[in-house]
C-alpha cells in the first residue's frame, strides 16, 4: 500500500461544520475527503437558521444563503408585555440552510476534497499507522484508510462509543414549523414564561415574503408547548392550518471526552453548541479553526496519538468550557423564575435607559460569558429590593 492509497484526514458528515473544515484542511495542502450518509446535502435540516452577523463575517460565509436580517427583537412576557431590543446595527442573518450547507459542501470540492455522497461510515478501527474505515454504499462494503478520521456527524453517535468518545450529557428539543401567516411578521419576536416553555423561549422569526419560523426550545413536550403558542399567537394568522411540526434533539452540555488516537469529533458531535439559544454553527466554526492549528502541528510532528490530539480538547474548551457551563447554569435559574416573577423584571427594565445600555454594553450575539452573569444579578436585585 502506497502513501496515495491513504487520505490524510477523512470527514464523517458533511453538515456545515464538516464541509467547513474539510475545505480548510484540504486548503492547507491536505488529502482529505468527506463521506455522507444522505444522498444530497442540506435537504430537510431542521435549524431556524440564526447566525450572529460577526460570525458570519468572520468566516465570509455563502452570502447566497441569507434570507433576512434580524435587526430588532420584541420580548413578550407572559402576560403579554413587551420590551422592544433595538439595537444600532443589525445582529445576525437569517439563512436557507440547504443553500448554507451546500454552498459550504461546493467549498470543499473546490479545495479539491473528495466528496461521497450517500456512503454510510459503519465503522472505524485504530490501528498502529492508520485508521481504517468501513464503509457502505448500499449497495455492499468497501475500505478507505486514513492518518486522522475526523467526526463530524451531529447528534450521531455510534462512532464515539466505540472509538472511546462520549457524547453530550443531555439534549434539549427543538420543534419548529415555517409558514406562511396572513399578515407578514417583521420584527423577530420572543416568548418568555413558564407556560411557554419552562426555563427557556418559542420564537417567531421572519423569513422575508410573508414565511415565518415559529418554534419553541424545550426540556421536554415541546410539540405540545409549540402547539400551544400557534394556538394563543398565531391560529388565526396562519395560511396553512396544521403546518408539519418538525422536531430533532439538541446536543446539551460538555462533552467530557472528545479526542482519541487519530480521531477527534467537531461542532454538535463534540457538544459544541450554545446552551442558551441550541444555537450550533457558530461554535463548530470556531472550534474547527482550533481542529486545523492543531492536526497541522500533530502532521508536521508525525504523531497523531490521544496526547496529542487531546491539546485540541484542551484548547477548545478553554474558549468555549466556561460559556457552555454559564449558559447551563443561567437555564437552571432562569427555570426557578415564575411567570409573576418574569412581569416584574419586564416592569423595572422597561423605560430604563440607562440599564439596557449597561446590558447591551456587554452583550456578544455568539459569547454569552459576560451579559448572563450581569443579567442575573441584575434581575436578582429586582426580585428581591
């Protein structure tokens, strides 16, 4: 077996994240190549679509894909309340993920990666100069071999287990309809309350030409809490009368483990998803940018062992580790809250300019590290004065 017969790195999933960093290792000079179990990328994502504008800037992401800008948002309480954000400048796009994901996939294939599109990876074995991978085109089986197998495979995760890889701790559910409503929505709006969805928010968010996303985070029951705020705020707004509900779990937590010998896992296959918002894409950027620094320092060295690889764990989670708990602990006592609770921080903020500029001040669309620990003692200080 020849050098030639190896690919560098191969990529389970071309999701965003693995198109991604399968572009940018190929584009640093690496034989890399992607397997996808679906047959066509992109088709049928369930994701609202929300990408803060900084971040898709940063990573001069397929502008083709944009839909809308959200420029503002209306917070309603539970009674109905509301408290207008408005920013000065435009906080983040709304995306066609289909045209997102394979304006990301075309990416790659410029770069020169070798793209199999309805290949279904079974398995994975470490051995001692290679990793080797079975794979099914379903029609029988074949091999591919490679220096680093990179798991790119979102909530999927039987790999991990039998490459000694964990996955997250728990999962949060996001259920979502598009629509298309009578009289067209133009801001994007945020339902907060315990009969809403206890400790988290629906949303309603405007695709441009009448189309709106309507969905709702949750613990648990979340088509019945989705079902609920299309019947209390949208019933008698909606052109199509039962809108398919699509649902699909939401990685929740850290990953304790999410390296091995010659394999590491990326973006909501490593957990590396907002805990506030569910919000995946942005993270698995950051963190693919992290996964290139160090797979080109582990080829340059010849080693691609667990200690080596483990530098990538240990770095990404020092960016994001603190965000991720943060964001967890603000869910837990933001779900203590009651709904008389929620109408009286909405009471005391509304009209206060001098305080929505100090949260604004340290608000980041993507970190959160900052706004929520503020954000909590502010509302702390407002229950119990």
């Amino acid at each position: 077996m020849s050098y030639l017969d190896v690919y560098d790195i191969l990529v389970v999933g071309a999701g965003p994240i693995g198109s991604y960093l399968a572009s940018r290792l190929a584009k640093e000079g690496f034989k890399v190549a992607i397997f996808e179990e679906d047959k066509e990328v992109g088709k049928n994502v369930i994701c609202t679509g929300i990408i803060g504008k900084e971040t898709f800037e940063k990573f001069n992401l397929p502008r083709e894909s944009i839909l809308n800008e959200i420029k503002s948002i209306n917070f309603f309480s539970p009674a109905g309340a509301i408290f207008k954000y408005n920013p000065p400048h435009p906080l983040a796009y709304v995306v066609d993920r289909e045209k997102f994901d394979k304006g990301l996939f075309q990416w790659a294939k410029k770069e020169g990666v070798e793209t199999y599109l309805g290949n279904y990876v079974e398995e994975v074995k470490v051995a001692p100069r290679f990793c080797e991978v079975k794979v099914s085109d379903g029609a029988s089986f074949y091999e591919k071999k490679a220096k680093v197998v990179i798991l790119a495979t979102g909530i999927k995760y039987k790999l991990h287990k039998k490459l000694g890889l964990t996955s997250p701790p728990s999962f949060l559910q996001g259920v979502q309809i598009e629509t298309t409503l009578k009289n067209s929505l133009e801001e994007t709006e945020i339902y907060i309350g315990r009969k809403v969805s206890p400790g988290s928010f629906a949303w309603a968010v405007p695709l441009g030409d009448s189309r709106t996303r309507i969905g709702i985070l949750a613990k648990s029951k979340g088509t019945s809490y989705l079902e609920k705020i299309i019947q209390t705020r949208f019933k008698e707004r909606l052109l199509v009368e039962e809108p398919q509900i699509r649902k699909k779990s939401i990685a929740y937590g850290l990953s304790r483990k999410t390296t091995g010998e010659r394999v590491l896992a990326v973006g909501e296959a490593a957990g590396q998803v907002k805990t506030t918002t569910g919000g995946g894409i942005a993270y698995g950027l950051f963190c693919a940018e992290i996964a290139v620094k160090i797979l080109k320092d582990a080829f340059c060295r010849g080693r691609f062992g667990e200690k080596e690889l483990r530098k990538y764990e240990k770095l990404w989670k020092s960016k994001l580790g603190k965000e991720i708990r943060i964001g967890d602990y603000a869910r837990k006592i933001f779900e203590k809250f009651s709904d008389s609770q929620i109408e009286k921080v909405f009471k005391f903020v509304k009209g206060r300019e001098g305080l929505v500029k100090l949260l604004e001040k340290n608000f980041d669309f993507e970190f959160h590290s900052k706004f929520l620990p503020l954000g909590i003692r502010v509302f702390k200080e407002i229950l119990f004065r």
